[in-house]
C-alpha cells in the first residue's frame, strides 16, 4: 500500500518505509527511524526538530520545537 501523509508521527507509527521530499526531490528514503531524524526535518522543514523514541511503541516520535520571539 503507498499511502501519501503530511502528518509525521503517523507516517512513523505505519510506514514500513518512509521518503521524505523537499520540492518535488527525494531528500532520505528507508525506515521511519531512518529518515524522522532532526537534522533532516529541520533542513526541509526550516523548523527546530525534536525525535525522540515514542516512550510506548518502537518508532520515533517528531515533536516540533516552538520558535523562540
């Protein structure tokens, strides 16, 4: 099943394997703890990025930082 999400954290509960895109570009592709790492979302996302292993279930959960100001 291909199944196209915006929402991270379900993409990383489901996805047997992840591709994270920027502007139509295949930035990372391989499984969720793989691809959901801080430095790649914050460089396509343009946000601090917080992964950390979900306390409950085995993938990462993507938690974004508040911006300070």
């Amino acid at each position: 099943v291909l199944a196209i999400v915006h929402d991270l954290n379900l993409a990383a509960a489901y996805a047997d394997r992840v591709v994270l895109l920027h502007e139509a570009r295949v930035v990372e592709a391989g499984t969720p703890s793989q691809v959901l790492r801080a430095d790649l979302l914050e460089s396509v996302f343009d946000i601090p990025m917080l992964v950390i292993p979900h306390p409950q279930l085995a993938h990462p959960l993507v938690i974004a930082e508040p911006h300070e100001g």
